[in-house]
C-alpha cells in the first residue's frame, strides 16, 4: 500500500486512534486480515468470523510488525476503531481502497497513473482476470486478486495491495444483489469495464436473466466519459455473441469495444479449432491486422476470454503480436479451473470450483472434445441458485453428459438427481448405452470413478463450490481412496 500516517488513515475512513497508536506512525506494509500474513509496517484488519474473531489476534499482529489494527472494539495494541461492529470494519476498508485508487489513477500523475480494469459476468470472470493480468502485465507492474477475491472485503483488500509502482490494477466485480457492482466501482472506479456473459449462476437470487442483466450492467454504467483517442477516456468492452451484453451499449457514456466471433465485433476470432489438448487455436482479429493464436487454457469457451483480453491490452498499447504471443504463453492461475494433470495413464481435469448452467456445458463440450477416441467420465454435483428453474436446468445437464457419449456418469450428493434423471430419460430414449452411478459425497465419487477408471481415460470433475469436488482428484491423486 502507499505509505500514510496513521492519523491520515483515521481521517480517510472515519476512525478513531485509541490504544497506544501514534498518529504519526506509517502503514507502508500489506492490509491483512489474516494475523499470520502481518508484516512490518501492515495493517491487520480484525473481522468477527463465523468460528475466529480477528479482535483475538491483535496482539500477534502488531508483534509480527503491524503498525495498527482497525477493529470494530478497543484492543490491547495500537488501533483505529470503527463504529458499527463488522459492517464499520468494512466500510472504513473499502473508503481507504477508494482513497489509495484515486490517488494512483489521478491524472495528474501522467504515465505514472494506474489503470483500474474491472471484470464482471455470470461465468469466466475468474480465468479472464487472469488472463488479462498476464497478459498486460508485461506493459508493467500489475495487481490482480488471488482466486475470486471479488466481494466487499477481498475488493479493497485486492487495491490495497497496490503502490506507486502499479501500473494495471486488474479487479474482478461480482454481484449477490442489484446495487454490489456499483458499490465496488466506487471503491475503485474503473476506466475500463469488460462484461463477459449474463447467464443462469445466481438466478435463484436474483430472480431472472433481465434482472442479472441489470446488475452486471452496473460496472458499464459507473465507466467515465469515453474519448475518440485510445488510451484515455471510459472503454466498455462488450461480448457481441451475448445479446443481453450487447445491450449494455445504450446504457454507458463509455467507448464501446466489441468482441466475438461475428463479422461486426470491433475484436473478433475466425478460424477456431480444438486441438487434442483441449486448448483452442484461432485467428485474432484486431485493428484491421490479424494473427495467429495458440491458447495453453483448455476449453473452446476460453476463445471468448481471450478475445476480452486482447481488447484491453490493445486499449492499453499493445501491439496485436504481442498480444497473440502472451496470449499463447499464458497459463491457468486460480485453481480448480480447468486444471488438467495425467494419473495413472488418464487424463484430469479439476473444474471443480463452481458451477452454472452455462459452465457445465462448456465442461462437457471440453471434455468430448477431449476424449475423441478415447472414454470419458463424468464426476458432477449439482449447480447451486438457479432456483424454480433449477430441476429443468439439471436434467439438461443430465441429457447433455449422455449424449457426449459417457462411459460412466457419477453423479454426486441428492442435490444433484436431476443431472441423473435427465440422463437416464437419455438411456430410456436410445441415445446413450453408459452407467449412471449415484453418490452421496467427494469421498464415495473418488471411490466410484477408482472402481472404473483405466488408462487412456478422460475425466472431469466438477460442481458448485459446497461439493468441494476438488477433493475427488486430490484423493485419487494421492491414493488416498477407501
């Protein structure tokens, strides 16, 4: 973080000094909220957990070097305090994130001025922060959160973690709710705004697609003015192939940048192929050049990704060969995300992190593509909020891995049956001769798919985050199946 006094930060976020804080001491190190990351010169965040209570680990953080602890109660060790229990700790987080994003972006700053690009969508929000980070980070240094650190808490956290030498500040932006997004662009308001897809995660919360649309939109709408010359001026990035995306143009004073695979996308792919890998090749459409591109990420929905990626970096001064190059050199980061690794003569692939309807099909058209001649397996658990749709977009699911050509389906918890039912209606209706095999949990799916797994199989394992489906190739990997 950029170095401010402590009596500085209580003005930025309202707080008080209280213990044995001097107003003249300098947070210069990391905001943590985890005791065990405090460092010399940190700020160490005290939160009030569902089992920890970060107030109780004030005193190892300030002996690990932390200047001060914000907490929501006095504490023995130098603090600012925070009215409002929890819900202050975080607002006073998020207004010193606001202060640090403005003073790196300010203008005035000239080339030295951080550029804040914000990602949001239903699905792939993760991989494209990623890979936007990558990718751009080769223009000079670049801040991006760790995994999916895109709420309240791990936003700010994430923009904390940028100093006078940040160039890129890559944030991903999620919504439980209309009025999140927005929030979080007032925390770190972006000049860049990429919108990946509207789909079906959250649904159950939400209530429809208009109303998801409505949400993500959010990030296109807080975009500043947009200007006629590159580099400057709010650039919506837009997905052309996704009509609820495409939309969003009317709704932003931003520049608008398209990207798809249609003939009208200002950035676009022709020629897509999936190689054996599963990654996918194209040809990359870009300020009236083009060039060719070779993904290491598996999966043909990662050319979509890809494509946001290179508008961004084209925004910001790459030329389109070395946007193709990075492209073709960058390589998965946040884990559980088709994650690909060879056991015992099969193939892995752990996307187990989270599910919707939309990132399951992706899932299974990655994985048929992968297995070609060879058999695969499915390990799926359900797809948690899609609510009064969710059975229907389960048996989907379900007719969607029979028809792939399955040599066994596992599939796992009682959440999940739709998937089994949709795909024996499949069985019923001659379209598919493999297994359908029901579990109750990661542990009795590893043993399944160790009972039927052989070399030269293609597997997949994935669901919605409560499954930790993780742990299925974490205990076939490690022999550790009972």
């Amino acid at each position: 973080m950029i170095a401010l006094t402590l009596d500085r930060i209580a003005e930025i976020t309202q707080t008080a000094i209280g213990g044995s804080a001097r107003p003249d001491a300098v947070v210069d190190g990391p905001v943590v909220i985890d005791s065990r990351q405090a460092a010399p010169g940190a700020l160490f965040v005290a939160l009030t957990g569902e089992h920890v209570d970060g107030h109780d680990y004030a005193g190892p953080a300030v002996a690990a070097g932390a200047t001060a602890v914000l907490a929501s109660r006095p504490v023995a060790a130098p603090h600012l305090l925070a009215e409002g229990g929890d819900d202050g700790v975080v607002a006073a987080l998020a207004r010193l994130a606001r202060y640090v994003a403005r003073e790196l972006g300010d203008v005035r700053r000239g080339a030295d001025a951080a550029e804040v690009v914000a990602v949001t969508g239903s699905s792939g929000k993760t991989t494209t922060k990623d890979l936007i980070a990558q990718v751009v980070g080769g223009l000079g240094p670049t801040v991006a959160p760790a995994g999916s650190f895109n709420n309240e808490i791990g936003h700010p956290l994430t923009v904390l973690r940028a100093d006078t030498g940040t160039r890129n500040l890559v944030l991903e932006v999620s919504a439980r709710g209309v009025g999140h997004i927005a929030h979080l662009c007032e925390v770190a308001p972006p000049r860049i705004g990429v919108v990946l897809n509207v789909g079906s995660a959250h649904m159950g919360e939400f209530g429809d697609r208009d109303t998801i649309a409505k949400a993500k939109g959010e990030l296109v709408e807080a975009l500043p003015p947009g200007s006629a010359d590159r580099g400057s001026g709010g650039v919506a990035i837009l997905n052309a192939d996704d009509p609820r995306v495409s939309a969003m143009a009317s709704r932003t004073r931003a520049r608008v940048v398209t990207y798809g695979q249609g003939e009208d996308a200002h950035v676009r792919a022709t020629d897509v192929v999936l190689r054996d890998s599963g990654a996918p090749s194209f040809t990359l459409h870009l300020g009236g050049r083009t060039a060719p591109v070779r993904l290491a990420l598996v999966g043909a929905h990662q050319v979509h990704n890809a494509l946001a990626t290179a508008a961004v970096a084209d925004e910001l001064g790459m030329d389109i060969d070395a946007v193709a190059a990075a492209l073709g050199a960058a390589t998965p980061v946040s884990r559980w995300r088709m994650e690909v690794t060879e056991h015992d003569g099969a193939t892995l692939v752990n996307d187990a992190y989270n599910a919707n309807p939309e990132s399951m099909r992706a899932a299974l058209t990655t994985l048929e593509a992968l297995a070609r001649n060879r058999r695969s397996i499915a390990v799926l658990a359900h797809m948690a909020e899609l609510g009064e749709d969710g059975e229907a977009e389960h048996e989907q699911i379900g007719e969607l891995a029979a028809r792939t050509g399955l040599a066994h389906l596992i599939v796992v918890g009682e959440a999940a049956e739709g998937i089994a039912v949709g795909a024996e209606r499949a069985a019923r209706q001659g379209q598919w001769r493999g297994e359908c095999i029901r579990v109750a949990d990661a542990g009795a799916a590893a043993a399944a798919l160790r009972e039927r797994m052989r070399t030269g199989d293609v597997v997949i394992v994935k669901g919605s985050r409560v499954a930790a489906l993780e742990r299925v190739i974490d205990l076939i990997t490690k022999g550790d199946v009972q």
